[in-house]
C-alpha cells in the first residue's frame, strides 16, 4: 500500500497522536456507574462500543437521550481533571517530523473546543508542527466535519492528495464523503472502520509516504526551530 501521492496528512488528535484511550474509558465508567449501568471492562469493550455521533455511544452504554446532557456535562469536567495524564502515543514526535521532511503540509483537527484542546496540546512540544489547528465549538455534537471540509476547500489541494488518520468512525466517514484518503489508527479509541486500511504504530506512516521510518534521535525543538 502506497500513499507516496500524498501532498497533506490531517491527523485526529484524542486516540490518535494522545493516547487517552484508557483514561477516557476509565472517566466514562464513572459517569455510566452513577447512571446504574455497568462499566466498561476493558480497552477491548471500550473500543467496540466508540462511535460518533457522541450520543450513539452514550446509547450504547445505557446512557438514553434524556440523560445525554447531564452525563457528558459530568464526563466533559471530569476528563479535564485527568487528560493532563495522558501521553502521546509511542513515536507521535519523530513520525510528525519524518512527515514534515518529506515536505507533506499537517493539519490537526479535533472533536474538542478550542480552549481544551489548547491545554491538552501544551506539555508535549507540537509547537509549529501544524500549519492550522482545526476545532469544533459544540462539545455534544462533537462533528469534525465542516472544519475539514472548510480548511479543504481553502488548501488548493484536491481531495485526492489529502490522508486523513483517525481511530474513529467518524474520521472514516469523514474521509469518504470529502473523498480524502483514509488510514485507521488501531491503537485509539474506536474499532469501528470497516474495510479502512489500518496501521497499527504511528511510525509506519511515512514509509507509506515514501519515506523511511522515523528514528527516536532529534526531535527536540525541532517544530520550534521550523515554525515560522
């Protein structure tokens, strides 16, 4: 499988460069326990009931429409307090890099508000890694999908040349409607990709774009030092 046509990559961030996952699942039992349902077992249950649109998951762990606000309002707190616990996945750092020495334009876009998000990025050092920084600013609706299309529509770029990565249904439904090629992250938040093309460690990707695999020897300050 080659991408080498690839001219952009637009990266999801929860579950694909952070890896929340366990965290994520570890916040929502909380909420679905106090809602008298029964937890999440494990990152392998988890997985196998993560969905976009965000209510259809809550559905899916007894959480009905009518419950839908107060729960993910407590879930939304919640994970404030931990995400800040989280790490980027093994390799997020030098793979960022391989790509941008291949000379392929990134874009980050993600289903959390602008501030959140903000602060979510702040210890890990992705400074000038991306040229935009795409959000959302409904948290229920959590839809990645205008802001894609609308940083598309402006890039110069056709649909073709762009790679979307995500871990979710909805990064795979995303890239089929735009007509963007598509790469299922396995190791985030969501099984849900259907006959999508996988990887399953960050640093395959740029030899799929026709590079090399990245090595762990120079990232710091790199994006700092390239970022104007």
């Amino acid at each position: 499988m080659s991408l080498a046509h690839i001219r952009a990559v637009c990266w999801d961030w929860n579950g694909t460069l952070l890896d929340d996952a366990e965290i994520c699942r570890q916040v929502m039992n909380t909420v679905i326990v106090e809602h008298g349902r029964e937890p999440l077992a494990d990152l392998e249950a988890y997985r196998s009931v993560f969905r976009f649109p965000i209510r259809d998951f809550y559905r899916s762990v007894g959480v009905d429409d009518d419950r839908f606000v107060v729960a993910a309002t407590a879930y939304l707190e919640r994970l404030a307090l931990r995400v800040g616990e989280a790490r980027l996945h093994a390799g997020a750092h030098t793979t960022v890099a391989a790509i941008r020495g291949l000379g392929i334009r990134q874009v980050l876009a993600s289903a959390t508000v602008a501030q959140a998000l903000e602060r979510q990025m702040e210890p890990h050092d992705l400074d000038g890694a991306f040229e935009a920084v795409l959000t959302i600013d409904d948290p229920y609706r959590a839809s990645k999908h205008d802001v894609i299309r609308s940083w598309l529509t402006t890039s110069g770029l056709e649909p073709g040349d762009v790679l979307i990565i995500g871990d979710t249904n909805h990064d795979h439904e995303i890239a089929e409607d735009l007509g963007t090629e598509f790469l299922h992250f396995e190791a985030g938040h969501g099984s849900h990709a259907g006959s999508a093309r996988r990887i399953s460690t960050l640093e395959d990707l740029p030899m799929l774009l026709g590079g090399q695999s990245p090595s762990a020897s120079n990232i710091t300050g790199e994006f700092d030092a390239q970022a104007g």
